[in-house]
C-alpha cells in the first residue's frame, strides 16, 4: 500500500474574553459564537479546508496550505477580528516558517 503525505496548515481559533462576556452578557456571547461559527463554515468551503469540530467558543480546521490558512487570518481580521485569537502567532516555534514572509509580517502588523 502506497501513502501519501501532502502539506497542511492546521487552524485552531478561541473567542478572547468569551468566559468572561457570557457572564456578563449571555445574548451577547450566543451571537458571538453563532457568528464565529458562521465566518468558520464560510472561510473553510471558500478556502477548501476540512472543519474538524466546533469546541465551545473555539474551533479546529484544515486547510490545504499555509497560504489558504494566512487568507483567512486576513479575513478575519478585516472583518473585525471577533475576538479570534490565534494561539501563539508571534512565537510558537510552529509559525517559524513563515514568520518572515511580508505577508505574515503585515498582519502581525495589523494585529498588534
């Protein structure tokens, strides 16, 4: 039996401050979640990634390469950011391989 090995970029996202904002404001956080859901169903059909599984306020997808994963980053961050926070962006050692590209470079940018 032949394997086959291909290149993926694996994306978790968490709401910040959801804990937090559904004990202040239940309605608020449902939305949030039901919103935050939304943008991740869009960007995985747009992007041909793989939803693995919604956890909670956070969520766990697959996409086809680094840069399809970087566009949706992108996406989310135009779109307000949500509170999304992606885990270790500017140091996990994971990241080291495209931390340098200008594209990466400039929503690090953005984003901080």
């Amino acid at each position: 039996m032949k394997s086959s090995r291909r290149l993926s970029a694996i994306m978790f996202t968490d709401i910040v401050g959801y804990t937090t904002m559904i004990g202040q404001d239940e309605n608020l956080a449902i939305k949030t979640v039901t919103h935050h859901k939304k943008i991740i169903e869009h960007c995985v059909k747009k992007f041909e990634g793989e939803l693995i599984q919604f956890y909670g306020d956070g969520s766990l997808s697959i996409y086809p390469s680094a840069k399809t994963a970087l566009e949706w980053l992108e996406i989310d961050y135009d779109d307000g950011g949500l509170g999304l926070f992606f885990w270790g962006l500017k140091s996990d050692p994971k990241f080291d391989a495209v931390r340098n590209q200008k594209r990466f470079q400039k929503l690090l940018n953005k984003i901080s």
